[in-house]
C-alpha cells in the first residue's frame, strides 16, 4: 500500500484522507491550523503542521488547499504557500512521489503554479524526479466522507502514464467511472465546467420560476415534464459540441419568442439574452462576420 499525505486537512483533504484509511491505506495528515490538528489528533488521526519526506517511501502527496472566491477571481495564496512547502519537502526525498492537484482550481494550475514552485524549492525536475497529476473531487460538502467512498466518476490526469496508471490503482477500487487526460489542465477544466453547469441549470429553472410566477403557473410540474421530453436533459450528448451554434426554426424562433414574452410582463431574463447573444456569436463566426 502506498503511503498518502493529505496536504490542506479541510472538508476535501479529511474526506479523502479517511476515505483511502477505510482501504487501510496509512495516511498523514498536514495542516497549518493548530485548531485542525488538534481536531484530527482527538480522532486518533495521524496529523503534522508540516510535511517531512525524509525517508519516505513512494508517497501520493494531495494538495487540498483552499482556493476561496476573490469576489471576482480564484484566491491561490494558499495553493502558493501549500506548493512550497511540498517543494521544500522533496528536497529532502530520497525517493520519488508524486504530487496531485485536487482542489478546484482554474485551469493551468498544476503546470503553472504548483509545478514551478515545487521545482523552484526543492531544486529537482518535474518529470525525473517527482511527477505531477491532477485529480479533481466531486464531492458535497454535507456528504464528503460517503461521496469520496462511492464516486461516480473519477478523473485522471498527467503527462505520465505511469502516474496515471499508478492513480487508477489507488482509486479504481471505490467504484465509478474513470476518465483519463494527459494534460492536467483538461481535468481542472472538467471540474470548473461541472460546477458552472449545475450552477447554470439552477438559474435557467429560476429565470423561468420568474415567468412563470408572472403568469401563474406552477413550475414544478412545467419543470419536471421538461427534464423528461428535453433531449439536453436526457441525452448527455445533447449540445456538447463546441463551436456549433443552434439553428433551424424552433430553437432560434423560441429563445426570441420568449424574451419578447418576457419583456411583455416585466420580467428580466439576463441568461435567456445571453443564450441568443452566444449563439449569435458563433453564428456570426461560421459565416465569418465580424
């Protein structure tokens, strides 16, 4: 069994810290909160306040720092300063690790961020000796030990074979769909989509609670025949091709149809807009307007 350090012992770095100790995995704990380490330690968990790699065995070393909205941006001074302190500690490694990215974090973060640090401070080379992977959760914060334990999808990636193999290894075991990238940036990609979709379900349904409130309809009954006759809600295939906007007659003649609708009442639909300002776009794109 390899040896685990969870770096940044939160919700995401406890959940997956327990979750591989349940498969008798011997996992480390690393924090800066002595509050957090007490926490862990009551528990009976193995927790430091820093990270030594001296004489450690091959390790999976999981960066789950926090990475805080700005308001208007990603707040990586955590990942910067966690980044580091890995990099200060493989200096001192006599053997090779490999350091996985699994907060949320913009895309180009493990190559670059966390790569040039790690190389800055521990004076060794990505690629020789330690390699670099990203491994995005999904996991809910009121149910992180269970969803980490029993995964839907698992997602993998890093410019080693090796690597991504050895991770497979590590996590195939909990179950669920596993899904491979070579370039990291892809699999933080995946994980920023996934959350901006949901979010965008959850205003689209509200913009049209609105319009229907305007109206006096009931929209949960409207709601839940649509999710079963929309082929974008039960075709996961539906629309994911990039770069092809919509067309024909139905979904151009609609999307303008019901803004006017909307306008009619009062009733302000900003993503609706933006749905027939994208597909404008494209579509101006195709032709090769400006």
């Amino acid at each position: 069994m390899p040896k685990i350090f969870i770096v940044g012992s939160g919700v995401v770095g406890t959940a997956t810290g327990k979750g591989l100790l349940r498969a008798d995995h011997d996992v480390t704990f690393i924090d800066v909160s002595a509050h957090r380490l007490d926490h862990l330690r009551s528990q009976g968990l193995d927790a430091h306040d820093s990270l030594d790699l001296k004489g450690a065995p091959d390790a999976f070393i999981f960066l789950t720092l926090p990475t805080p909205s700005t308001g208007h941006g990603y707040d990586l001074t955590a990942f910067q300063d966690g980044s580091a302190a890995v990099g200060r500690a493989l200096a001192d490694a006599t053997n090779p690790h490999v350091v996985v990215v699994r907060s949320t974090v913009p895309p180009g973060t493990a190559e670059g961020l966390v790569k040039p640090l790690l190389e800055k401070y521990s004076g060794r080379t990505s690629g020789e000796d330690f390699t670099l992977a990203s491994n995005p959760e999904f996991l809910r914060a009121a149910s992180a030990v269970e969803d980490f334990r029993h995964p839907w999808m698992t997602v993998i990636a890093s410019r080693s074979t090796r690597t991504r193999e050895r991770l497979a290894a590590l996590l195939a075991p909990f179950g669920g769909e596993i899904r491979f990238f070579t370039d990291p940036a892809e699999a933080e990609f995946v994980k920023c989509a996934h959350n901006i979709y949901n979010a965008t379900k959850i205003s689209f349904w509200n913009e049209m609670w609105l319009v229907s409130r305007t109206l006096g309809l009931d929209l949960d009954p409207i709601a839940q025949t649509v999710a079963r006759s929309a082929e974008a809600s039960y075709n996961p295939y539906y629309g994911i091709r990039g770069g092809s906007p919509y067309g024909g007659v139905c979904l151009p003649k609609d999307t303008r149809g019901f803004l006017a609708l909307a306008d009619g009442l009062g009733v302000d639909m900003p993503l609706l807009t933006a749905v027939v300002r994208v597909n404008e776009v494209l579509s101006a794109s195709r032709l090769g307007r400006p």
